[in-house]
C-alpha cells in the first residue's frame, strides 16, 4: 500500500531525505575538476577570479538544503539558487538560511517541468546530485532543457547517477524491496522494515537466483543495512528508477550543447594506474573518451559516478594548466592525528603510501601550502609533480583535504554565522553532523556531541550539562560499556565528562579547523 499523495509522481514524499553535506558539489571543487581535466576553469578572467566575482549557482533536487546552504555562506559573491519538489525539504532550507542570516540564496519549491515559470538567472554553475535516477523520464527532459536554456558559455554542470555495470547486481534486489514495500502496511519506515524482512525469507530459501548469486546479494544486503534508514525508501521504493552507462548520459547531455570534461571524483584520473597494464592496453586501443571511460567503468564495475560537463569548454596548454595546479593552494580538513591512509574513494578502497602522504599531511597540518611548496619539500625530493599531485587527489577525494583560499571579512563573517545556526540546530536535533571550515570553505565533519561541547564552550556553560539537557529532550542516553542506555543522571552526566575530556584533547585543532581558534 503506497503512502505517497497524489501530487507526489511516485516519488517518496512522505518521509524526508537526509541531512548529508556533498562537497563534490563546491563551486572550487568543480573548477578545479575542470582544471585537472585541461579545461579552462574559470568564469570571465584569467587568472583566476577575484573574490569579489559574481557567479550564480543552482541545484536542482537540493532535499534539505544543507550543501547549498553552506556553499553561499562560503561564497557571499555568489548567488545560490535550491529547487526542490518537497515542501518540507524547502521549509527546512529556508528556515536555516533566514537562521544564518544568508541574503544571497533563494529556495524554490517545483517540480522540474514547470522551471521555465521561475525567475532563475543564467548560471556559472548547474548541479544535480543522485535525483536524475529517481525521476520519470519526463522530469529528466525537464532538466536537460533547464540545463539547455540556462547554463552560461563555460559554466559548468555537474550530474551523478546510479550507473552500469556496477548497479547491476542491485537491480533485483531493488525490484523485490520495491514491490514488498508497497504491498506492506503501515508507515513508509514500517514498509522498510517489512520489505527487508520479506525479502531476507526469500533470500533464506537458497533457491535459484538467491543460490546462484549468494556472496553477490550478501554483499548488497550489509551495505544496506548500514545505510540510514530514511535513505533506503528513497533509493528502493520510488516509482521511477533508472540506471545508466555513461555513454548514455553524454548522449543524452549533448542535445543541452554540453560536452563531457570529466569527473568530480579526482581520482578516475588515475585509474588506469591501478588497473594493470593488460586493461591499460585494451584502453589505449580507443580515442573515444565515452567509449573508454565506459569500459573503465566495466573494469572497476562502478556503481555511482559523478560526472562534469562544460558548455563551449575550452581546452588549455600543458604549461598553463601546470603552472595553474602549482598555483593551487590546499589545506587539511580532518585533524592530523585522524589522517589515515585507509581510504576508500568512489567505492573502492586502497592504501596510500606513506613515505608520500605523511610529509604531505604534515606540511599541510602547519598551514595550508601550494602544490609548488608540496612538490618542494626536502621529504619529498625526487616524487616528482604527478606523484603528488595524484596524492593531494587522493586526500582529497576522501574528504581528508581541500582547495584552499584566502579569506575576506564578509566570508568569514557569514561561515560563521552558517555554524552558529548549526550549533542552535543541535541542542533540537541530531541533523546536520558537519560545520564549516572557513579556510576550505567546505563543509567537515563534526559529530552532533562535538556540536554541542562547542556550543556550550562558546556561551561559557558546562559542556556535560548542555549535553545531558540536549539528550533529555531528545528522549536520549549515554551507552554503557556494553552497549546498553544507562539510566540515571549521575552515570550520564559520568559519561559525558569522560568525553569531554576526550574533545579537550583536540579542541584547539577543532576550534583552529572551524575558525574558532581564541573564540573560548
């Protein structure tokens, strides 16, 4: 029994998506993609434009908001545009943007096919994270044709997706949780947890194709359940779904006039280095950059890309785009003793080396440095410009590191203003697990009790007690050592201080990363 109103198209409307902060999504990010890819990355000027150049932004099924919001607080130059078909994503939106005090982002609550009536500028940068799998093929032509009428010459368009070959196996199981979900009773998390149920029972049968691909759908089921579980009827349980190969995006795209540049994923760059050299061969055998990026995806069987397109790129000279990338400046975004070089990128997961990311790591954990000052270091005498590169890439697309730039008042004035609303959101709910880094102007991982310690120290109350407040009104408690809510006040309140104690450790690279530094 489906729970989705009339007005919904069969997408899932009753149950909000998440909270999550994507910062392939940055306009610096996306320049600097463009970058690696030899394209020319900029608006209007070379060099790079001044702080003060104006851009207009827009994201198309923007949910809560979260992303757009913090990219316009670290670009007050830009003008932000957020469109979203649920009413509850805009009204979340709106109402953290009105907390931040932001002047220069507008939300919008329509459907894709009626965005010819909205006001909306020509814009430098168009983005649509994961919503063109979950939409009729009706709104998907509604998109192109925005894209078509409004992406600037040389902006930029970035489009992700649930793709082929990688999503293939997932592709029964999507059926199946489909089909049990709207044949359930109850709520739409009520139907979740039916249709897993229902599908664990026939998993358990061990017959036919529940046999043959035992290991495969295993594999898929962990996953899943690791996932919030207000995604899954997002992913699984929309009328329209749909999965592509790339070369049917770039077919697609091409009527908009758009030309494929590349990936917000750095690292697909570098791809053909891990593969071997008898893929490497079979590669090298085609021009067609569909066509070979396409074949990359069967051989690393890819799941989820992350695609950028240009609009009359423009192709620039080694020598420029080399003296550009050494021009580029980068800082960390996690603390140095979090550094780790386990990483997993786009799925896949790999070891960096230390002898090359440690010294990197360590440069960057004193102040933020060029790749010309990295390729430098006496550490890293005889690494060469690629290699580090490849490993600034890296860090990169683990959320580790980021573009860096320099900071004017205005800027730093409205990311702070972005966090304070963040930190008054906490001590309500657990939402937005992320602040602003001023420095990267991105968004970074702090956990909810981080927020509210921070909180508590900025107005100069006891951490241990906003906290155990907080959790009061959240019908919350601290876990035992083995697992278990403990029950009175005096064991909470225990539990907090211990990890009090523990954020002390690290406050002065918290504060430092967030901006705060000498703020409490």
């Amino acid at each position: 029994m489906s729970n989705t109103p009339d007005w919904s198209g069969g997408y899932v409307t009753d149950i909000d998506y998440t909270y999550h902060f994507f910062r392939e999504l940055s306009p610096l990010h996306l320049r600097f993609s463009a970058l690696m890819a030899g394209y020319r990355p900029f608006l209007q000027s070379v060099p790079p434009p001044s702080q003060s150049e104006k851009f207009v932004y827009c994201e198309l099924g923007c949910g809560n908001g979260v992303s757009t919001n913090i990219f316009a607080a670290a670009h007050p130059e830009g003008q932000f545009f957020g469109i979203d078909y649920m009413p509850s994503h805009i009204n979340f939106a709106s109402g953290l943007a009105r907390q931040a005090g932001l002047d220069n982002i507008h939300f919008l609550e329509a459907d894709f096919r009626q965005l010819d009536k909205e006001d909306i500028p020509s814009c430098d940068f168009i983005v649509c994270h994961g919503v063109y799998s979950w939409i009729s093929q009706e709104n998907q032509a509604a998109i192109r044709k925005f894209v078509k009428e409004k992406l600037k010459p040389g902006g930029i368009f970035y489009v992700s997706y649930n793709c082929l070959p990688g999503w293939a196996a997932k592709a029964p199981i999507q059926h199946l949780y489909h089909m049990f979900g709207h044949s359930s009773q109850g709520d739409t998390l009520e139907q979740v947890d039916q249709a897993m149920a229902k599908f664990d029972q026939a998993f358990a049968t061990g017959k036919g194709y529940f046999e043959a691909q035992q290991q495969s759908i295993q594999k898929q089921l962990n996953a899943i359940k690791k996932q919030e579980k207000s995604y899954v009827p997002h992913e699984y349980f929309n009328q329209d779904w749909h999965l592509f190969y790339h070369t049917d995006i770039i077919s697609q795209f091409q009527e908009a006039k758009l030309s494929w540049v590349g990936s917000a994923v750095l690292f697909d760059l570098y791809i053909e280095s891990v593969l071997g050299e008898e893929a490497k061969q079979i590669l090298d055998q085609y021009k067609d950059p569909g066509i070979k990026e396409t074949l990359k995806d069967y051989f690393i069987n890819k799941q989820f890309r992350k695609d950028v397109f240009m609009r009359g790129p423009l192709k620039i000279s080694p020598r420029e785009q080399s003296r550009l990338l050494l021009e580029t400046k980068f800082c960390l975004t996690v603390l140095r003793e979090n550094l780790t070089l386990e990483m997993t990128i786009n799925g896949a997961n790999f070891n960096g080396k230390a002898d090359t990311y440690l010294p990197i790591a360590d440069a960057l954990a004193e102040s933020p440095k060029t790749l010309a000052e990295l390729v430098n270091l006496p550490a890293l005498e005889g690494k060469g410009l690629a290699n580090v590169l490849q490993t600034v890439c890296c860090l990169m697309d683990s959320g580790q590191a980021s573009i860096c730039e320099p900071l004017n008042k205005k800027a730093q004035k409205s990311m702070r203003q972005m966090n304070l609303a963040i930190l008054e959101q906490a001590q309500y709910a657990k939402k937005i697990d992320m602040m602003l880094c001023p420095s990267a102007r991105t968004g970074i991982g702090v956990s909810w009790l981080q927020q509210i310690f921070i909180k508590a120290l900025l107005e100069k109350q006891s951490p241990e007690q906003v906290a155990w407040q907080a959790m009061l009104a959240l019908g919350e408690r601290m876990p035992s050592k083995e697992g278990k809510p403990l029950t009175t006040e005096q064991e909470n309140l225990a539990a907090l201080h211990d990890k009090f104690l523990e954020f002390e450790k690290i406050r002065p690279q918290i504060f430092k990363l967030l901006g705060l530094d000498g703020k409490a």
